[in-house]
C-alpha cells in the first residue's frame, strides 16, 4: 500500500470534510450504498423526508422504502435502464417510517472502480409531496388531453416507442389501432363545436372500457384517436379486441336532444411484422385506417403493402385536387370541366333536363374518374369549394344555351351535404340566378338520400326556402340511403331518381324489378315525378316505360357531353323531334 505524505493525508482529510458538510447541507435524501445495494451512509434530509434514522438505515437495502405504487415491471425497467447506463432519473413513490406515501424526484449513479467493477451506488432524491398537486396537475396538462382526459399527442409519443422497446426485448408482438370517426365533420358542421365535444368524450369514455387498463389510449387530434395493445398473441386476438371496439362505438349517443351516431375506420398495423419503428407502424397503420374508409368505412382493415401504396396515391390526389381547385376560376379553361347529360320525357319524347357533372382532367394524369376523386373531395371538405364552383359554372352555361335559343330545358346540379347545411344557400342560389338573368324554374337541384337525412330539420327548412320560389328539386340516388320515410314525405321535393344500380340488371333481376316498380308507385302516390338513371338498353327504356316512369337518363339517349358539343346534340334532337 502507498504511503501518503503529510501534505496529501491533509487534502484527503478537508476533501472527506466538503463531503461531510454537503452530505450534511444538502436539502436532497442522500443514500450511499456498497456493491451489494446495500446502505452504508444516509445524510440528515433523508432522514426528515422518510423517518428512518441512519442507524435504522445502515445494513438494509432501499427496497424497505419502496411503495406498491411503483410496479414491479418499473423496479426492473429501472435496474436494466441503471445498469446499461451507469445513471438513471425519474419518478417513483416511496413509503415514509409513518406508513405515508410521497412522491420523489430520484437520480441514481453507479460508481466503478478502474477495472469497472460496481463499488457503490449514489441515490439523490427530493420530495415532490409538497408539490403534489401543481405537479399532478402539470402533469395532466401535459401528457392528457383536456376535453377527453386521454392521453395527448406528446404522451403518445413518448409512450409507443418505449412499448416497442420493451417488446423487442420480450420478443413480444404489438398492435397499433388508428380510429377515425367517420363523417364526424358532419356533426360539427351541423350541430356545433359543443355539440362534436360532447361526442367525442362518448366515444373516449367506450374507448377505455373496451381494452385493458395496460393498454394505451390516446386522443391525437380532432377525431383520430390511436390505440396501442402492447402484449398481444397473435393478429386474431387484436380482430377480436378490435370487433369488440368496432361494436362498441357503433351503438347511439345521447347528446341533449339528439340521438348521434360514431361508427368508426380503423386500421391496424402490427411490430415487428409491418414496421420495427414507431414512425412506419404509425404510417402503415394510417395506410390501413384509408383502406377501411374506402371499404365503405364503419370496419377494419390490417395493413398490407397495397394498402400504403394506395395510401400514397390517395395522398398525391389530395394534393392535386387542392392545386386544381385553388387555381380554378369560373369561365377559365382550367382542371375541372362540367358535362351535360340529357334527360328525356317517356310521353314527349322531349329533353326536358341536362344534369351538370363534374370532370377533372390532370395535366400529368390525364382524366380522372369521378368516382376517384370525389369521395376525397368529400373527406377532405374539398367538396365545398369545389361545388360552389360546378354550381356558378352550371348557371353560367345555362346562360350560353339561353341565349342559343335553348328554352324549357332546366339544368340539375348536384349539391353536397356540405353546401346542404349552409344556411345562407338560398341567398347564394338566387345570387347566382340573377347574376346570369335566370329563373328559379331554369334550376334543379339534388340531393343525395343520406344527405337529407344527416340533419333532417335543418335540411327541410333550407328545402322548403328554395323550394318556395320555384326551385326543382330532387332526391337522388334513391333506395341506396339509410333513409326514413316519415322524413322523406315531408321534404319539398319534387323528383325521385331511381339509382342506376336497379336499373342495369331490371331485366333479369326480379328484385331490382320489384325494386323500380315499388318506388315508382311510391313516386307517384306522393305526386312526384320518376326519373330512372344509367338506362342503356332499349329492354330497360320498354320496362321502365310500362312501370310507369317519366324521365330516362343514361347511355341509350346520350353520354355525358362537354359544353362544347351540348349545344349541337340539343339543336339536332329537336330538329329530329320537329322532322318527325
């Protein structure tokens, strides 16, 4: 052993002498303990924050302090965390001599000899107890979101990677859920922002109670909610976890008056099978959330590589149609173009109507399907400008043909359920029939069964406004909606369309047969017109025709023409119909 010198034993005496009066000062609980964890020097303020003397102390490990609020699975995520990193922080609970529990803020280090080997470990802890309630309060502001008392976006965060970490260590599987209330916008829209709050904090309170208490929840923003199962068997047990979740939001809500409903799209991805990280189990799992709202929305769907390729192609459209509407302008050649598709009176044989359709025509993509785009549109609240501008621009052809000497044919134009619920549509409709030196019988317009019925007071004193000043108006898409009758008889509507989709197979199907006809004489009982769409073929004009029905639209009369050849198509029909 090393003889020291006078001047060196000196040092080492004032140095021991600091560390007495910092042990001694110090307003942290200080523990030092040997290799074995075991306690063999406590300073004063541990013994006014725990009670235990330093003689009570010496000998014994800390784990006398510890508190069944702090779980097993933490004491041992905290010794593989202190181990591997020579140092830990955080928050844990310990049990005072008196039986009482507090809170402590705790920092551990390991002290190593030169051949690393542990000599002692260094605890420093202060009580949070006198700021307990700031603290849990902080706390809950920051990792839990206000309205619904989940967790929020910043806990979230923070949560799933540590799951995924611990499971990759158990060689464990983990499920991410992505939940997306569908058509929730609706209820905003609607009924107000108090109103969706309420909803929301519905759906949380279902959420919590259909998984376990291990499992995370968490709000992200608006209506996605995220959940993650972090100790899940294999993907037929997260189907039945996530049937259950589907059920279990599916049924009403009472909300003051009104009876609302949130069924939801949720897509699921799996670690380590469809990512390894949070970010990719994030997107995938997204990804798969779009697939199930394209499958008719109110279902699951697991992640595929398809799934991300088409949610990649969802993205580039959604960007396109945001460029196209934002530089479209009435009267300009830009993206969006309308088509006009004859309407032909069975008795008259005389086109009576042109429904407006919208077409996008993509510079890179070329023309773009309907059915492609406009359900984004719909998602999106794109549909709002993007109707706005296909209504001005059907009064602004109505015009041309006006002045072309086409009378006595009216123009019908589609309105979104978004438009439906402004309640200064009327004045905008009759703005824009002045603007051209229109009358309100020049204009039909039509609106989708569902749509009527997503809010059907607001939607009948709307109708019954423009209705009053001569607009036509109609249902379409008629028998595909979740619609009640009772409503239906009190709408001012004027036409029943009878979908395409009973139409195509009425001369072989006995049902869709059985269909037309029944909606025909339901028509006609209420005293309103019949117009049958996606007629193209002679069989289907005859029955159609024998059932009773008033107006074709479809294939067999025309396509849907550009502006452009419109005009020619209606001058040379009546130069056929005055010939004839």
């Amino acid at each position: 052993m090393p003889a020291f010198s006078p001047d060196e034993i000196e040092a080492l005496k004032r140095r021991l002498r600091a560390l007495e009066a910092v042990m001694a000062r110090s307003s942290d609980a200080i523990i030092i303990t040997d290799a074995d964890n075991r306690i063999v020097e406590v300073n004063p303020a541990f013994t006014r924050l725990s009670g235990y003397t330093p003689k009570e102390a010496r000998g014994s490990t800390p784990n006398f302090l510890a508190s069944a609020k702090t779980t097993r699975a933490s004491y041992d995520a905290f010794w593989a965390d202190l181990l591997r990193d020579d140092v830990w922080q955080g928050e844990m609970w310990d049990r005072a001599k008196d039986g009482s529990l507090y809170p402590q803020w705790l920092t551990v280090s390991v002290i190593r000899d030169a051949a690393g080997a542990i000599q002692n470990y260094v605890v420093h802890f202060s009580d949070l107890g006198e700021h307990a309630e700031t603290t849990a309060e902080l706390a809950r502001m920051a990792h839990f979101d206000a309205l619904t008392q989940l967790y929020n976006r910043s806990a979230f965060e923070s949560l799933l990677p540590q799951a995924l970490h611990n499971a990759q260590r158990d060689n464990r599987q983990v499920a991410v859920l992505v939940i997306d209330l569908d058509r929730f916008k609706n209820v905003n829209d609607s009924l107000g922002h108090a109103i969706g709050d309420q909803l929301l904090k519905g759906v949380a309170e279902r959420l919590r109670e259909s998984v376990r208490a291990s499992d995370i929840v968490a709000r992200i923003g608006g209506d996605e909610f995220i959940i993650v199962l972090p100790d899940i068997e294999n993907a037929l047990s997260v189907a039945g976890v996530t049937s259950k979740l589907k059920h279990n939001l599916a049924d009403s809500y009472r909300v003051g008056p009104h009876t609302l409903y949130a069924t939801p799209s949720i897509g699921i991805a799996l670690f380590p099978a469809d990512g390894t990280d949070a970010a990719t189990l994030l997107k995938n799992a997204d990804a798969a959330m779009y697939h199930a709202k394209a499958q008719g929305r109110n279902n699951f769907q697991f992640f595929s590589e398809g799934m991300n390729i088409a949610a990649l192609e969802r993205m580039k459209i959604e960007n396109g149609l945001r460029l196209a509407i934002e530089s479209t302008r009435l009267g300009t050649a830009g993206q969006f173009h309308l088509y006009f598709q004859p309407q032909l009176h069975i008795d008259t044989n005389r086109i009576v109507g042109l429904e407006a359709l919208v077409r996008w025509f993509h510079p890179e993509w070329g023309s773009m399907p309907p059915a492609q785009f406009i359900p984004i549109a719909e998602d999106t609240g794109l549909i709002q400008p993007l109707g706005d501008w296909v209504f001005w621009e059907s009064c602004r052809q109505l015009r041309i043909l006006r002045d072309a000497g086409i009378a006595d044919i009216r123009v019908a134009v589609n309105l979104s359920a978004q438009q439906l619920r402004h309640a200064d549509l009327p004045a905008v409709v009759h703005g824009a029939l002045a603007c051209y030196d229109l009358k309100p019988t020049d204009l039909e317009l039509e609106i989708t069964e569902s749509a009527a019925m997503q809010n059907p007071a607001a939607t009948i004193a709307i109708l019954n406004q423009l209705s009053d000043t001569g607009i036509v108006l109609s249902i379409d898409d008629f028998g595909t909606g979740y619609s009640s009758l009772s409503y239906l008889k009190n709408l001012p509507v004027q036409r029943l369309k009878i979908d395409r989709s009973f139409v195509q197979e009425i001369e072989v199907s006995r049902d869709d047969h059985a269909i037309c006809s029944a909606t025909i004489a339901l028509g006609h009982h209420l005293d309103l017109e019949l117009v049958a769409e996606g007629v193209e073929s002679e069989g289907q004009r005859q029955l159609l025709e024998k059932l009773g029905c008033d107006v074709l639209q479809g294939f067999f009369y025309s396509k849907p023409l550009p502006a452009t050849e419109i005009l020619i198509f209606l001058k040379n029909w009546q130069a056929t119909q005055v010939a004839a």
